[in-house]
C-alpha cells in the first residue's frame, strides 16, 4: 500500500450520521471477487435516488478528503466498504467518531481515519460549502488537519487569524504504531515481507518429516 505522509487536497461534506457499511457500500457488491473497481457502489443508493447528493454535485468532483458525521461506518464488518472509498479515491474521512471494525480495517489498508471533535467538523462541512475549492490538509506526521478559513469568519478556538482570515489547525490522535505503519505504507502483507529471510532461515531448519508449503509451478500437478 502507499505511504501516508501528508496529503492536501479538496473535500466532500456528507452531512450524515449513523452510516453503516451497508449504506457505504450495499451487500450485492460484495459478490465480486476483485479487490479493485468497488468506486461504482460507493454510497449508490444515494447516489442513485438523491440527484442532490453530495457525490452527484460536479462542485465536489475531484475531492480526496471525506467528512461526515458521527458513527461512520457502524454495522456489518466488510473490507469493501474501505475499498469503495480508496477505489473512489478518497485518501483519509474525517469523522466526530467512526465504528471500530471500520476504522481498524481502514488503517490496516492505508485510509486514514481521523476523529475530530464534532463541532469542528461542523465548521469544516459550512467552510467547505462556503468554497468547494477548499483545501484541506491531513498531516499525519503532525497529527493535524488543517484549512484556511475566510476572513468572514469568526477565528474560533483552534483557529490561527492571518490578514487574509485565519487557518484552522486541529491535532487528532492516532497510536504510535498505527500511524509508523501508515507512514511507511506497510499492510500486514508488507510487515511480513519485511521478515523473507528470517522466515526462510526458519524453514531450512525444520524437520524433513513436518510437513511444508509446496510451490506451484507450471508443470506441477494440480
């Protein structure tokens, strides 16, 4: 998987709560057998029945950072619920609070989750509808989610005032580990690559009589 070091891009406020995996991505999807090409089941029942949704707005098009509201991705455990997002190309949601299976299923495939308070992601869904051309930036070697607000806008707490306005930096937290294994791009696939020879000088050494892990080749029977 990619590295996730800092990423700024433009964002989409989906002023929901309560979304289930099932709503992110509805069961009949989950019969493909792929890993990729899930960005056509994203949210498709709203996106089919609601022509205001958000995802069917041309002024979000291009946005790679997801805000929504509380309890994000609550419900059934689905791995396709996260691809549907990468595959839609969405790089990080942010979230007042997201389910658990969700976000460890996310941070293992390198979606970044972030929890940010709630009234602040009220004030970043009215910033972003204010200017779609709002660009937000998720640090993940700070640990802050950071945009320039307005000069209109009130400064709030969390808020740096500039001449131009005021830019909004917001820490959120995340587990040592966690974010070591974002930063380096590692999957569990990848944490294991990085033991080949230990694995391998393992395997020299075991009993001839235990049994071992054939290599398919070609001509191998099947």
């Amino acid at each position: 998987m990619d590295k996730f070091t800092v990423h700024t891009g433009r964002a989409v406020p989906l002023r929901r709560s309560n979304i289930d995996t099932d709503q992110i991505i509805p069961a009949v999807y989950l019969k493909r057998v792929t890993r990729t090409g899930f960005e056509d089941g994203l949210f498709s029942a709203w996106r089919a029945n609601e022509p205001d949704f958000v995802l069917n707005q041309d002024r979000f098009d291009g946005a790679t950072i997801l805000v929504a509201g509380p309890d994000f991705g609550t419900g059934s455990s689905r791995e396709h619920a996260v691809w549907a997002l990468t595959d839609y190309g969405f790089k990080a949601v942010i979230s007042p609070r997201f389910g658990d299976i969700f976000r460890g299923n996310s941070l293992k495939a390198g979606l970044l989750t972030v929890v940010l308070a709630e009234k602040v992601v009220q004030r970043l869904w009215d910033d972003i509808e204010d200017d779609p051309s709002t660009e937000v930036t998720v640090d993940l070697v700070e640990r802050e989610v950071r945009w320039s607000r307005a000069s209109e806008h009130r400064s709030d707490e969390g808020a740096r005032s500039g001449a131009s306005g005021s830019t909004e930096v917001h820490g959120f937290d995340l587990d040592d580990y966690t974010r070591w294994r974002l930063l380096e791009g590692l999957d569990d696939i990848g944490l294991t690559l990085r033991h080949t020879d230990e694995i391998a000088a393992y395997e020299a050494q075991r009993r001839p009589w235990l049994p071992t892990t054939a290599v398919q080749t070609a001509n191998s029977p099947i």
